[in-house]
C-alpha cells in the first residue's frame, strides 16, 4: 500500500513526515522539541513509535517513544516527541453547559481560557485537500467520523486512534496520486525547460506553505524534499511529487491547527496571533479550509494587523462561494440536520419515504441557509419566519405544493393555512426531531431549549423510572405524554421545559408532513415556553408559527445564537474568562438587528479570536 516510500526508506511515511510536535497541557502546542515518528500524531494513544536516525532511513531526531500517545484532549497520556504528552482537557462532561451572561465590567480581559490542539475535522479535512490540490475530495469520507458535542469542532474530543493514523495514510496515498494526475498544472512549472529538481523544490515552497498555512522553513522544506528524493529513487519525478504531497497531508502542522509564534513578552498573559495565524482562523471560520494565496498574501503584507482590517477582510471572504459551504455546516450541525442521512423511517407509516426523498432534505437546509444568507436579508428573524422551502419533486409531496419541472431544488412559497416558520419546520429538521414511526415532541422541545435558548435541560436522575406506560393507540402524542407531567419530581422538572414547547410542532408528522388531526383526534398545538424571564417568551402560543414569532423577537434567542457561534468559531464551549468576548459578539449582534452575516464578522472582533493563551510546559 506504501510502495513508492517503503521501497526506498524501509520506514513508514508517517515516520518520514514527523515533524516532532509535542503538545502541552494549557494552550496550543510547543513547537518542535526534536523530530521524529514519536510525535507524529499525537492523542491516538499507546501505538509503538518507530526510531532511526538519518543513516537508517528515518529522519533526523526520530526517537523512541509511543507514537501518538496522548497530545490530544482525551487522549490520555503518552510519550511525544521529546517529552510527554497530558490530555488536554480530558473528555467532555455530561453537564450541559450553559450560557454565561456577558459583563462589560469584566472587558479587557485578562487571561484567556486555554484552548485545547484543534484538529482538522473530516468536513475541514475534505474543503481543505479540495481546494489545495483540485482534487475530488472524496477519499475523505473514509476518515472517521468525528465525534460530536454540539458541534464537530470541538477541540476537546478531536482525539485521534490508531484508525486516524491508518486512515491517514491511505487517504493521503489516494489524494496524492490524484493530485499528480495532472502534474503540470499543479506544479505550474515545467519541469523539462528548468529541471525536475528546480521545480520540486519551487513546489515544495510554495505547496508548503498553502498546506501548512505560513511560509516554510528551512527544516520544511528539507523534509519535504526527502520525501521527494525518496519517491524519485527508482521511480519518476511524478512519483517524487507524490510521496511529496502524502508527508505533507500527514504533517501535524497539517492536521492540526498549530499556533506557535513565540510571544514577544514571555510573561504575557494573553499571546497576539501571528498574521498567518490570524488568517488560519479566519479561513477556518468563514471558509471551514485554509487561507488560500491571497490571504497568505495579505498576511505576508502585515495587512490583518487591524481589527478594521480583519473586519473588511471577512466581510469580502464571505462573498466568496467557500463561504456558502461552510456558513451551512454550522446551520446544519446546530440543529442537527447533520444526521439526516442516518434516519429512517418506518415504511408502514410513511410510504413517502425514501433515500432520493432523504438526499432532497440533506440538500434543502443548505439551499435555505443560502437563500435567507445571500439573496434575503440574512436576519434571523428571516432564518426563523419565511414561509417558504427549497423543493424537487419528492419533497414537494411532503409540502403539499406542485412539484416544479426538473429534478434540482427549487424555491416555492408554501400554503399559509400549514403555518409553517422557516428552518423549524423544514422536513428534514422535523424528521430528524422525530422517531422513526411517529413525532417527538420532546426532542422537537428540546432542540427549542438547548439551541435557540441555550438553557438544555438538566439530565434525569439516575434513580429515575424509565418504565415506558401503557400506550392507547388513539391517543394523541400530548396525552401519551401528559404523563410525564404527573410522574414526580423524577419526570415532570425537566418536560416541563421541553413538552409545552415540542406540543407546538404537532401539526408536523414524524416524516415534515401537515397534519390537523392524529388518530381521528384534532390535535391541540397550544404551547408555552416556561421558566424565562424574557418578555418575548412569555405567554402561550398557538403553532410553530407563533413559536416562532416569540423566538424571533427574543433577546435570549438572539444572545444564544451568538453564544452557539462561539462556540462553533472557537472549537470549545465558553469558560468565564470568555465573558468580555461574548459580550462583545452579543452586543454586535443586536446592534446589526440579527444580521447572520455580522455576526460571524463579529466573532472576529472579539478577544478569544485575536489572542490565545500561554503554552503550559
């Protein structure tokens, strides 16, 4: 599988490409304390480290060690490269986190909560080798799915197994040849007039530093040119490009998101980012990929000195296509839309069903996202109240609308009488809000409570009886679960918060469909939103509609989003030394009257994105 490298070395590639990052527990990462296979991937957790030294085929500095033991949160412990590895952070807790109310008492900050290695999650992972090397990113999908609390991103649970470190391999070896099948054009130098070793190494410098998102050193590009000197030997120039292009996508200072630019005042508290560093969030944030040329560029010119500067610069990013895509990752994974493709539905109930059905939803939100973002008035009391969906034939059935000619998504305007809101009643939220044979009004209650209100629900108590009761099949779902409301203190606490809310969505079957009545009984889609102390929230409610209303009117709601792209933009929930930067981006959001675009161009100006903390040794 690794012939063009192990024939010439005798060493694994993620050997050749360690470029020795050992993390710390605090901060971001140290930077290389030595080279070497043992610090190659660090947070897997226990694989043996390859050693060698040049003469033998490794690289320089590639001690002992357990591999890719522990530099990431929740991977445990473990010997890097140079020294040991700590968890940074440990594992994520079950207690659900909430919103800290900002206080502008408490701006400018004085210290900055530590922020664990942020690894490049999948969907990262795929924009970035797409746009790096024009290549169909597909081999991608076979790394392993991140794991999710809240959002994807989060750096806390970004570990990375023994199956990353495999994975990693062979999709960078598949992503490699790909991009070489077309090398002139990749390479932009033609190799026959200036000389195949004069265009790699052109290549190594300027391929570097789009893939490690800076400008290369010295110590770079002489291990990217190993590498290329390794698939070369008894091979072609093509082959070097290759194994070239696989140390690079195995790099840490690939995968990971490193931030390492040595403070100028070592006492500092709060360390300023690099320009590069600076432009790495942004792409990050606005794009979900790296800085292409021209950020590096306008990085290189010290032109994201300013927040003025940085403020103008994501304005222009976000009317970028990049932009499109990563703006819906977050819409997507907020409300959960990103499970879509693992539903089902039972097909007795729901003869509609189907996998093209499936894909049209997985495809809707994105098309919606956009619409309100680019072409309405990107506010989110838009995103919550437009009575209108992104249709193709198969969901246009489920809408109760003619379906449009053709076969792509098409925007149509749906029947008032349905009272339908915005994203909350997009079939594929509602499916994913459902079970497979009928609704969830506490799911759909939940999501309400945990997402747009940023106050989920405390877990039940361990003693709690989970005995489901005796159910009459000609029941409506509020009777089924009125009995939650008369269980005790060891049910009705916690759906007091969720069912009145979900009640509301009632109209909506398991499946997006409209509904007035369940087993032959008219349903009651009364709600109210208890235990708030915003005005906007209080009192009862008829409908998503008037759910919606209340929700889009809310300060709450509104703080709550912003909250929600913290912690998406930061890779971390909020800590209490986040206080001054929230308040910050919450105070911005409402002063643009919800405007979605302004608030990520708000994010930008806040502390947690222009600084980061000290490097715990």
């Amino acid at each position: 599988m690794h012939s063009v490298l192990s024939r010439h070395t005798g060493v694994s590639l993620l050997a050749l490409v360690a470029f020795g990052v050992a993390a710390c527990s605090g901060g971001t990462v140290n930077p290389a304390e030595g080279g070497g296979a043992a610090g190659a991937l660090p947070g897997a957790g226990g694989a043996a480290g390859s050693s060698g030294n040049a003469s033998q085929g490794g690289v320089p500095g590639a001690g002992a060690g357990n591999s890719l033991g522990g530099a990431l949160p929740g991977g445990g412990t473990g010997n890097g490269n140079g020294g040991s590895g700590t968890a940074l952070g440990g594992a994520t807790s079950d207690v659900p986190v909430t919103m800290i109310p900002p206080s502008a008492t408490v701006c400018p900050s004085k210290a900055l909560a530590a922020t664990p290695l942020r690894r490049l999650t999948r969907f990262e992972y795929a924009n970035t080798v797409k746009n790096l090397l024009s290549v169909d990113p597909a081999p991608a999908a076979d790394l392993p799915v991140d794991e999710s609390d809240g959002f994807s991103n989060n750096a806390a649970i970004l570990t990375v197994s023994e199956l990353h470190a495999e994975k990693y391999v062979l999709v960078a070896e598949a992503l490699a040849k790909s991009a070489v099948a077309n090398l002139a054009a990749l390479t932009k130098c033609d190799a026959a007039a200036k000389g195949e070793e004069v265009c790699a190494k052109e290549f190594a410098k300027s391929f570097g530093r789009r893939a490690f998102r800076r400008p290369t050193t010295a110590a770079d590009e002489e291990l990217l040119m190993a590498a290329y000197a390794a698939g070369k030997t008894d091979g072609t120039y093509a082959e070097g490009i290759e194994v070239m292009i696989r140390a690079a996508l195995q790099s840490p200072h690939f995968i990971y998101r490193l931030e390492t630019t040595s403070p100028a005042n070592a006492a500092a508290t709060m360390i300023p980012l690099s320009q590069f560093e600076i432009g790495t969030r942004l792409a990050y944030l606005l794009w979900a990929s790296a800085p292409d040329d021209a950020l590096l560029d306008v990085a290189a010119k010290g032109e994201l000195a300013t927040k003025e500067q940085v403020a103008a610069k994501a304005r222009d990013m976000l009317k970028d296509p990049k932009a499109r895509i990563a703006m819906s990752e977050f819409y997507s994974q907020w409300l959960g839309a990103n499970r879509l493709p693992q539903i089902t539905k039972a097909v007795a109930q729901f003869p509609k069903y189907s996998n093209d059905l499936r894909d049209a939803m997985v495809q809707e939100l994105p098309a919606f996202v956009q619409h309100v973002l680019w072409t309405a008035d990107h506010k989110l009391s838009t995103l919550l109240t437009a009575n209108v969906a992104f249709v193709n034939p198969a969901l246009a059935s489920v809408y109760g609308v003619t379906a449009p000619a053709g076969t792509g998504l098409q925007l149509v305007n749906l029947p008032e009488a349905q009272g339908r809101s915005g994203i909350l009643t997009q079939a594929g939220v509602l499916s994913v809000l459902a079970h497979p044979e009928q609704t969830s009004p506490v799911l759909r209650g939940k999501m309400v409570r945990a997402k747009m209100l940023c106050t989920p629900p405390p877990r039940p108590p361990d003693d709690v009886d989970i005995t489901p009761p005796e159910i009459d099949s000609n029941s409506t779902a509020r009777e089924r679960l009125s009995a939650h409301l008369t269980a005790g203190k060891g049910c009705d606490g916690c759906h007091a918060l969720m069912d009145p809310i979900g009640f509301a969505f009632e109209n909506f079957d398991a499946l997006g469909q409209y509904r007035t009545t369940e087993n032959g009984k008219t349903l009651d889609v009364s709600g109210e939103v208890l235990s708030t102390t915003d005005p906007a929230l209080q009192g009862k409610f008829t409908g998503v509609r008037g759910l919606a209303a209340k929700l889009a009117a809310s300060e709450a709601v509104r703080d709550c989003v912003a909250t929600q792209w913290f912690r998406y933009g930061s890779g971390r929930n909020e800590a209490s030394a986040d206080t001054c930067s929230l308040a910050t981006l919450q105070e911005a959001f409402a002063a643009s009257n919800g405007d979605l675009l302004e608030v990520v161009v708000a994010l930008t100006q806040t502390e947690a994105f222009w600084y980061r903390p000290p490097i715990a040794q």
